[in-house]
C-alpha cells in the first residue's frame, strides 16, 4: 500500500485554486531530489493544470476536478 496524502485547496474567487500535500511533508520524501510537478519548489504548490491551456475554470466544482486531479 502507497502513502496516505493530506490535500489542501486554496481558493479565492476569480483565482486560480492553489493545491499544497499538508502531510506528509513531500521535501523530506523527496530528500536532495527536486520535486516533480511543482510551480515552484519553495512554495511546494503542485502544478495540476495549465492555466495557459484553460484546463480549469471557475465553473468547475473544485471536488470534481482539482481534488480528482490531486488524488490520482
């Protein structure tokens, strides 16, 4: 059996939700390698769509899209 992650979405109308693995800490999995999939590896946001390709939208439900996307 894999890890168990704690997901947090941050969201702020008209802004893009912000997605972040409260637990466990993916630095310390990850150890000296550089982390995959992140915007940027101080903020440790996961990168789950391209805002530039309009892969989401404020019309979308945050537990049908990001949170599915985050948990795969």
């Amino acid at each position: 059996m894999g890890w168990v992650y704690q997901i947090g979405i941050r969201y702020r109308l008209g802004k893009l939700p912000q997605t972040y693995v409260l637990d466990p800490s993916i630095q310390d999995l990850a150890g000296d390698r550089e982390i995959p999939h992140l915007y940027s590896q101080d903020k440790q946001q996961l990168c789950l769509f391209y805002p530039r390709h309009d892969e989401w939208n404020e019309t979308m439900w945050l537990s049908a899209s990001v949170a599915l996307i985050a948990i795969r």
